[in-house]
C-alpha cells in the first residue's frame, strides 16, 4: 500500500503519474483536432462548441467521480481540459459584462474554461449588439440573483433580440470589503454595483453605518475607484482584489450564506437535448379574465414543472405584460412540444428563448 512508501518513493509515484497524464491530454487534444478536421471536410463552418455535449461529459464525469476529489473540483479540471482542446480547434469568443474583475467575467470563465478570448463591454445591451453583430461568439449576462431577485434588463432585452439561450451558470457570490486602507474606521465612502449593496445591506448597517454607499456601474468599476481614491472602498469579489491589488478589509460580508447569482449564455446555436435540459419562454397573454390561468394550466396538466415565473411591462401599452417562464424539458421533449402546441390558441405570443442543460455545478 501506498502508506507504507517513503517520501521519495511517493514523489518518484506521482512524477511518473504526471508523465502518463500529460502524454493522455495531449492525446485527447490530438483527437480534439482531428474531430475538427473531420467536421470541416463535411462542410460545418462558424465554432465547434457543443453545449449539449459538454454538459453530459461533465455530468458523466461527475457521477462516475469515486473520489477523494470533489465533483466541483473535478468538474473544474475537465472543464479547462475541454476548454484547451476547444481553442485548438477554433478559440471562442466570449462577451461579458465589463471591465475586468466581474462576476460575469468570472461566470464566463467558470462555464467556458480561461482558453477563451474574452471581451469586456458596458452594458448588457452591449453583450447582445456584440454576439448579434457576430463579433462575439457568445456573450454571458446575469438574469437573477437568489437575494436581490431578476435583472429586469436582461429580461427586457429579449423581447426585441433574435438571439437564443444557449446554457446557464450559477455562481455562488461572496462578497468583499475592498481598500488601500488599513482598518475599516479609515473608510470614508463606499463604492458597489446597486446588486451588491442590496445584497450586504445588514452587514453594511451592522459595521459602517454612517459611512456613504453609492452605486456604480459594477464592482470591477468599483474596485477600479477605491484603488485610486483614498479613504475609499468597494464591495467586490476575490477576483477584483487581485486585479486591482486591493486589501480585503472585511471577507464574506454577503447577509445571505447562499447567496447565488445565475447567468445566461446568449449565442445564435439552437442547442440539442442534453437529457437534463431546462427550456426558457417569453409568453404574452390575451388581456381577458383567466388568462395566466389558461396559460400555466397545460403545464400543470403534463407534470411539467414552473421553476420561475416573471413579469414584465410589453411597452406596447399600457398595463399589457409578457411573462418568461422556464419550465423542466427540452422543447422538442414530446410531452414539450404538446404543451407548447396547446398554448398557441391560448396566447397572443410564444416565443421559445432557449432550450439548454442545467447549469453543472
């Protein structure tokens, strides 16, 4: 057994397993090419990300983890790996919501892996005119948080975009008091995106009560102003203290432990069953008494399940709304597809936003 080897022989173990792994990454990286050579002789163009692929080889490479590993960390390191044979067959690019330091720039990376060519905007609108515009394959941006609720930005941008869902994230969040001061009673002012000031509320009126908050566009933003302004600080994330070599005054300052914020992939792909799939629709009801009821009935009749429902202004007039709802199933799911077929007597529009797998760890 293993235990009963000297350290020099464990070291001499691991060197030699280290050899053989390599030697069988780059073997899966070879294939990786080959795969792509194969896919243009047959005439596919434009990127070869599979998101209904990747989803079930990483689920796969979950179920089948016997440990001592984590599933996330496992998870992780197939991710990267994939990530890496990807961009030998053609480097995705990756829309996010700027600058550097964002948790959407983290969600980015934690879905596609760091082989990427990412690219920071402004503004969610940016994301979707970028990935339209095709100078981005894919762009990644935030729809709800599990404290603070939806981003109705987001949302509304579907209503005029032709672009689908393409996959979804979730990321735990976890917050940081950020400075180039010493101890917290040196702090003056207090720099975050809305989100996050809404998110450590308590912990804020618990420790600085009388310190001045004002939000920003993001935390990066943020971490950008508190790193040029003394006497000043920002909420933001591990990410954004390295970046901008900033002192965690304060860690996890998040009130809720759980606290967890899910992000959208937007690309053009109509993305194929994976088998644990969630589907996404954008729903207008006639203005008659019954109607939501007509609408979510169907479903309930099937034993589909409603994991969110959401309302928003149709600007077409006045007190007139269109829902997104997402419900459990692949839209081309049979029992799917009957559900939809129903509804389109019932509604004055359907649209189906994405079908796409649940988001793995």
């Amino acid at each position: 057994m293993s235990a009963n080897k000297s350290l020099s022989e464990l070291r001499e173990a691991i060197d030699a397993l280290d050899g053989h792994l390599l030697a069988l990454f780059n073997e899966r990286a070879c294939l990786a090419k080959d795969v792509a050579s194969v896919k243009i002789a047959e005439g596919e163009v434009g990127d070869f990300y599979r998101p209904d692929r990747e989803a079930t080889i990483l689920r796969h490479i979950k179920q089948s983890n016997p440990g001592p590993l984590k599933d996330e960390h496992v998870v992780r390191l197939y991710r990267e790996l994939m990530s890496s044979c990807l961009a030998l067959q053609k480097p995705l690019t990756v829309s996010y919501l700027g600058p550097i330091g964002t948790f959407t720039q983290e969600a980015a990376l934690k879905h596609f892996g760091h082989a990427i060519d990412s690219v920071a905007v402004g503004a969610i609108s940016d994301i979707f005119n970028e990935v339209e515009n095709g100078k981005a394959d894919y762009g990644v941006v935030p729809v709800e948080n599990s404290t603070e609720g939806v981003i109705t930005h987001t949302l509304d941008m579907f209503m005029k975009s032709p672009l689908h869902i393409c996959g979804e994230v979730e990321l735990r969040i976890h917050h940081h008091l950020l400075s180039n001061v010493e101890i917290l009673e040196d702090v003056k002012i207090i720099y975050s995106h809305q989100q996050s000031l809404g998110q450590c509320r308590q912990w804020l009126a618990t420790h600085l009560p009388q310190v001045k908050t004002v939000s920003v566009t993001s935390n990066a933003e943020a971490a950008r102003l508190a790193a040029e302004e003394l006497g000043s600080a920002a909420i933001a994330g591990e990410i954004a203290s390295e970046i901008y070599n900033l002192k965690k005054l304060a860690s996890h300052i998040e009130d809720e432990a759980h606290n967890t914020t899910r992000f959208l992939i937007i690309g053009e792909r109509i993305v194929s069953v994976s088998g644990e799939d969630k589907t996404s629709l954008m729903i207008s009801t006639k203005n008659i008494s019954g109607a939501l009821h007509d609408v979510l009935s169907p479903f309930a009749e099937a034993s589909i399940s409603l994991n969110k429902i959401e309302s928003r202004p149709s600007r077409k007039g006045a007190w007139e709304y269109v829902f997104f709802i997402d419900i459990d199933g692949h839209k081309d799911d049979e029992h799917v597809v009957k559900v939809l077929d129903a509804l389109k007597s019932k509604v004055s529009q359907l649209k189906v936003l994405g079908s796409y797998p649940k988001a793995v760890i």
